[in-house]
C-alpha cells in the first residue's frame, strides 16, 4: 500500500498532536515496512525527527504552493496526492483536503477531542470554534473511516457531529519509547542536578492553561510536606494567574517551572517522581497518564471523561474541582509506601494495552479493510 498522511503538526508542533504523528507515523513504518509512507509537510519543518526508509516527506513543489501553503493543505494537495498514487490519506488531525472523497482514494481522519465544543468557553474568539466545527465536521462526513482515539471522544463525534457510531472505530494511543526504558540512577540524577529538582516532588505534565487545573493542584498540595514540579508549554495567559497565586502564598521555592526538557529528560523526571497528578477537567485521551503509567509512578487524575481508559482501575480518580479531596489522596498515598508499589505494579501491567505493535496492527487493520 502506498499511505499519505496530513504530516503538518509532525513537522511543527512539539507536544499534543506533534508527537501523536511522530510516533504514529514511526511505529506503522517500522512493524509494516513493505508499505510506502508519504508526509505530506506544507512548509519546511521546524522539527525533524528520524524517517525509516519506507517514509518520504513532501513539500509543495511550486513557489505559489509554498507561499500559500494553507492553502495547498486544504485543496492544492490534491494534485500531489494523486501524482503520487495515493491509495489511503490519513488525516492526523482532524481534517482532510477538500474534495478528496471525489478522488479514488480510501480517506481516514483522526479525532482527538471536541473540546471546543464540550466547553466552549475555553475557546475564544468564536470564530475559531466555528472553524474547528467546520473542518472537523467536513473530514468526518466525507472521510470512509473515523478514529477516536477513546470511546468518550467517539461519543462525542455521534453527538457533536451527527456521525453514525458503525463509522468511527476507537484506536487508543501510546507514548513514545523514551518513557518505557529503565534508566541508570546516574542518569536520573544528572538530571535532577541540572534542573534542580527536588529530592521529593508530585509532578504534573502539560500545557499551563485553565483546563488542565494547575491552579487547584498548587492548592492542594499548599499545606503539604512536598514540592510540585511542572513541566509544560506556560505561554498562555492563564500562567499569570497561576504565577500571582503562588507569590501571594510564597510558594516560589516549592513549586518549580522546567523549560526546555528533552524527551529523555523528561522520561527522567517522571521516573524520579514519587506521585503524577493530572487534575484535568476533560482530555480527548491523556498521553501524559501512560508515560506515567510507564516510568512506573503512580498517577492521581481525575475522574470522568476519558481519564479511567488511560489511567486503568488502579489508579486514584478524583473531582478536580475538589481541592480537599486531591489533597487528601495525595498525602494518603504519599504516606503508603505499599499502596504505591501496588499502583506502580498495576498501572504498568494495565499500560501494556497501549503498546506499539498493538496500536500499529490496529491501523493496518483498517487500512487493509479499506483496500
């Protein structure tokens, strides 16, 4: 089969959707190489990351292309792909070209969330909900096959954009490999000695915004005999809010912000973690759960939406807008050495559902179907 995939996040983006494509795109290629696999890029990557040799990148091929490069995502693409003889375009992100479904080629879209539907008023301005529905709803519609990547995502593709249940199949992620391997405790501690990370510590992952909850977690473990360290993308306004609380309560030297971590790093720092706390109010999944899942740290998150698919029924699941209750449960199981061994040994056993191979056979499956 010769597979296009919509490669615009891989190339530009370095968390969220970035490294879904990455490792989606990586794991297909290495466990299915007797396949062609085509990224489809608009504009030259501020990321580069590894191809197999079964994997090429593609750029517009005309300067007008390249100065429009939206453009060409959304329709001037079409002559490429079929130039390139396409059989299966998988779109990565919730969209596909316009008028793709006119062409003798198999479409695949995959959703992540609709988030901007389920709490519209995280998003503004308006308008940019009115283009995420239009794009969304169009790939869904025209596209042979829909991918959730959790059943409470499918949910919300039936109900948000009217699509038939028969038509969207749920394929859960994984997380990249950095995040399954034991590292040596020299490793670890050159870490911890560079970013100056406390010797005890709950940690959180992600971008610092209103839906990810940081601010109620930081109250939570106020009163605690323990520091929080957090790792994520802190460019949004809601940063300011977050920041003010903690000097209003001289948290400054308890709570500590990492910039700049490589994946491996970062890998480190789950593994030197003795709790991951992830008090989100919704995910369309939450990779940030697994890699914890992995590095063998014992995860708290919250309760409802999809964070019981990845987290598994050992983890603890709480209301994230309950400070006393996250309090609670994180100085309960700070103080139980055995019930964290238990998470740590469940979690990683439950974990082993989001393996590589597994996700990779299961979009084969479909592309094969398609074909």
């Amino acid at each position: 089969m010769k597979i296009g995939y919509d490669s615009k996040r891989a190339f530009h983006n370095r968390s969220g959707l970035g490294n879904f494509s990455r490792d989606l795109i990586s794991i297909i290629s290495s466990y299915f190489p007797k396949n062609q696999y085509v990224l489809y890029n608009p504009k030259k990557a501020k990321i580069n990351f590894s191809l197999n040799e079964n994997t090429t990148e593609v750029l517009p091929s005309s300067i007008f292309w390249k100065i429009f490069s939206s453009i060409w995502r959304q329709k001037g693409i079409l002559n490429q792909i079929k130039n390139d003889k396409i059989e299966i375009y998988h779109g990565l992100s919730g969209e596909i070209p316009q008028g793709i479904h006119k062409m003798n080629i198999k479409t695949i879209v995959t959703i992540h969330d609709l988030i901007f539907m389920r709490f519209p008023k995280l998003y503004s301005p308006p308008i940019d909900r009115r283009i995420y529905f239009k794009k969304f709803k169009y790939a869904a519609d025209k596209a042979d096959v829909v991918i959730a990547i959790s059943e409470e995502t499918k949910k919300d593709i039936v109900h948000f954009l009217n699509i038939d249940p028969a038509k969207v199949s749920v394929i859960y992620q994984g997380c990249n490999k950095a995040f399954k391997q034991v590292y040596p405790s020299e490793a670890l501690e050159q870490t911890r000695t560079k970013f100056n990370i406390p010797k005890a510590f709950v940690l959180n992952v992600g971008t610092i915004q209103k839906r990810k909850n940081l601010l109620n977690l930081i109250k939570a473990i106020e009163t605690l005999d323990i520091d929080l360290v957090v790792v994520g993308n802190d460019k949004r306004k809601y940063t300011n809010t977050v920041k003010e609380y903690i000097n209003s309560k001289n948290l400054n030297h308890r709570v500590h912000f990492l910039k700049n971590v490589s994946t491996e790093e970062l890998a480190h720092i789950y593994q030197l973690a003795n709790i991951f706390v992830y008090p989100s109010i919704f995910e369309g999944f939450g990779i940030p759960i697994i890699e914890a899942l992995y590095s063998k740290t014992p995860v708290i998150t919250s309760k409802g939406s999809c964070f019981p698919e990845a987290g598994g029924p050992d983890s603890i699941y709480i209301d994230p807008e309950n400070v006393s209750e996250l309090r609670s449960e994180i100085e309960n199981l700070l103080n139980s050495e055995q019930k964290q061994l238990l998470m740590v040994s469940k979690g990683l056993e439950y974990a082993q559902k989001f393996e590589d191979k597994h996700i990779a056979e299961q979009h084969v499956a479909i592309y094969n179907a398609l074909i």
